[in-house]
C-alpha cells in the first residue's frame, strides 16, 4: 500500500505535527492572492500573512536570484545589503528608534526583546495578555498561552485579561491599564520589578478587537511609571497592512521602546527583526553577547529590501485601506443567528460567533471554516474559544478578491448547520 503523505510526515516529523483543516491541503504553487493544491484545485489565501506582497511575487524571487547567484554570508563581513534595508526599515518609525538586529524568525526576535526589556531596566518581570501568541522559543513560549509550559509558568510572568469588543466594558483602557498596575505591583512586591509589556498592536490573536486611538494610553503610563519598556509585536500587523499606518502602534496611537518583526518582511525567505532606540541598543549590546548567523545574511536583505519596493511602488498601504472599507461594509450586511459581531483593522477581518448561551461557538466556527474551504477560500480562526474568524489576506487583496470571500461566506453561513 502507497504511504500517505501524512503518514509520511509522522515518520520523518513525529507526531502531532499541526496542519490546517481536516483534510490537509496539499499545496503546490502560488501566485498573487492565489495558491493551487496538488489536483489543481485553486484557493483564495484569506490567511496568510507570510507572503505579504503576494506568493511567489517576481520582483522578490528576483531578488534572491540574483543575491544568491552573487553572495551570501553573515554580518561578521562587511556588506551593504543589511545596511541598506535597517536604513529603509528603520526611515518608517518615529519615536527615536533607529537600529535594528536582524533574524530569521519573530520568534527569535521577541526572544531578543525580552532581554533588551531587562538589559534596559535591571528588572526580569514581563507582562503579556492571557490569549496571546508571541513565538516558540523557550523563553517567549512563557507568554503564549495555547499549551501551558512543562513545569508551570516562570514566577516572573503575568497575563493579563485580553480586550473584547463584545464586552465592551472598557471603552477607554482603563480596565486592561488596571490589571496591567496589578501586574506591576505584584511583580515589585515579588522582588522581580516590571522590565515591560509585551503586545500585538491589534491584539489580533485575542481576537482582533476594535480599539478607538489612544486606548492604550492608560497602560503605557502605568508601564512607563513603573520604568519598563513597551515592546510593539509587528508580526502580524506591520508593513502596512493596518492601511493607514505603516506600523500598528502608529494606528492605536503609542509609542513602543521596541517595535519586532518577522512573518511579512521578505514574502516567505525567513526574516525577522527587532528594532529600537540606540540607548536601549546599548544596553542590550553592553548585557548580551548575540549573534545570529544567517540573521541579515545578503539574499534575506536583498529579499526584504524588495518587498519595501512592492509595498511603495504597487501601493500596497492604499489598496489595505480600499480593500479594509469595502470588506467591512460587506461584512457589516451578513446576517446569521450566531453572529455577534463582525471586525476590520486593514487588511485584517473578524467574525464573532456565539451561542445561545453566550458560550463560544467553536464547533459551528470550525464548520464554518471547512466549508469555506471546500469552496475554495482559506481562513481560519481566533480567540481563546476559537469562535472568530480569522481573516488576514495578502496585500494585493483587491475589490474582485473580496467579492469572492463574502459571496462565498455568505452562502456557507446559509449551509453551515448550528451544531446540537
């Protein structure tokens, strides 16, 4: 008997390898907004934020040719090519931040920012919200909260309760800056003082909640009072997709000590980055020694330099803002017994679902997702009841694309039964 490809997995990966849905699509190509699978079957991407300028994008793969077909090595040579992208990247941000530490994951970039946190304050508490993913490495999986660490959670972390639109009991951030204080007061009283507060701009992970401009005013002073750093997770948010900003924080209107990158930054080469004011460089500089040996290697600078060019030349940050107005009114219209609530910041949509019970509608929202996909459209979903769609395209996503998605989406929401 032939051996399935999944089957093939679990004996060279191990078990419990994740995959989206319950037919695992076996892709093979991409292109745009587009991906095929093996039997040529073509998908709408309404997930993936990894190819931000568009799978397989010519200009990007260019630019890893021609990088690669030249020179590759690390920065302990001197070359141009990382230069010129902190240069580029760090030209987008005000606040003062003006270096950069390139890597190859937001993981190991967020791993990097925990420690600047405590090489700029002395002090090794951190605070993150109770329904977050911020990376896998050892240290930042202390944040993350889909699977608790082995040995329980590390005595100087505190989550606190995520925001939620449904709820709506904190209009202005009050609320979320008080458990923050409480967190801060029980990590001085625990002898390991606040280092500072880690986030993603749009909480997309929570949820994506809509948050007016400046509701995390609140939270920065309490964290600046206790003399900690605000780290800004970009991972998701970053590049433009939040439309009309550049950067998430711009848009909820903070300023972060440092700003962390990854996923979007070269279409799919692995790059991530973390970037800050030079006092903070200093300190982490002056406290750690770190190196990373592929991290703004020449072919992921040359790669990442091009997908500024396609966001600026292609006017990436302007279609988010048409695309983001159009999806929401539509979203806006769509009418189903469980549905509560509908989102957009950019090119990033939710759709909340709850029973009649006000419990989270998990089952029906995986449903909702498996069909989405036999239709030919990929999402998934968020929160901690896994009851909110998840929908975060590429930014080529266009009116057409849209079209597609909700079209689609609203005939599943006629299809979809409400589970017993």
């Amino acid at each position: 008997m032939m051996e399935s490809l999944l089957d093939r997995r679990a004996r060279l990966m191990g078990p419990n390898i994740p995959t989206f849905y319950r037919m695992p699509v076996h892709l093979v190509k991409g292109e745009g907004v587009w991906v095929w699978d093996a039997d040529g079957k073509r998908y709408l991407d309404c997930y993936n934020n990894v190819p931000h300028v568009g799978h397989c994008h010519p200009r990007v793969v260019q630019a890893i040719s021609s990088q690669a077909g030249m020179l590759n090595t690390h920065t302990r040579y001197l070359h141009d090519g990382v230069l010129d992208y902190i240069e580029r990247l760090t030209a987008t941000f005000g606040h003062g931040i003006s270096q950069a530490i390139m890597t190859c994951t937001g993981s190991e970039a967020n791993d990097i920012a925990l420690r600047m946190a405590q090489a700029a304050t002395g002090k090794t508490g951190i605070i993150a919200t109770d329904a977050t993913y911020h990376g896998n490495t050892m240290a930042v999986s202390q944040l993350s909260t889909r699977k608790p660490p082995i040995g329980g959670r590390w005595p100087n972390i505190r989550l606190v309760p995520a925001p939620d639109s449904l709820k709506r009991a904190d209009p202005d951030g009050y609320v979320f800056a008080g458990h923050v204080a409480q967190a801060v007061a029980e990590l001085e009283a625990a002898g390991f003082g606040c280092s500072g507060i880690l986030l993603c701009p749009m909480f997309a992970n929570e949820g994506l909640p809509s948050l007016p401009r400046g509701w995390l005013a609140p939270t920065i002073s309490a964290i600046r009072a206790a003399g900690g750093v605000v780290i800004a997770d970009e991972v998701q948010p970053g590049f433009g997709r939040a439309g009309s900003h550049f950067w998430g924080h711009d848009k909820l209107g903070f300023a972060p000590d440092v700003v962390v990158m990854g996923k979007p930054m070269a279409n799919g080469h692995p790059v991530g980055a973390v970037a800050t004011r030079p006092d903070v460089m200093a300190a982490f500089r002056n406290s750690f020694s770190y190196f990373n040996t592929f991290g703004g290697n020449p072919v992921s600078a040359a790669a990442a330099l091009a997908v500024l060019d396609v966001i600026r030349d292609e006017g990436l940050q302007d279609n988010a803002v048409r695309s983001s107005a159009y999806v929401a009114a539509r979203m806006a219209n769509l009418s189903h017994p469980l549905l509560r609530d509908t989102r957009a910041n950019g090119l990033f949509f939710g759709a909340e679902f709850l029973n009649d019970d006000d419990q989270p509608a998990t089952r029906f929202c995986a449903d909702l997702v498996e069909n989405m996909v036999a239709r030919g459209v990929l999402m998934n979903v968020i929160g901690a009841g896994r009851n909110i769609l998840k929908i975060r395209p590429p930014m080529p996503f266009a009116i057409k694309n849209a079209d597609f998605l909700i079209d689609n989406l609203h005939a599943a929401l006629k299809e979809v039964k409400i589970s017993e």
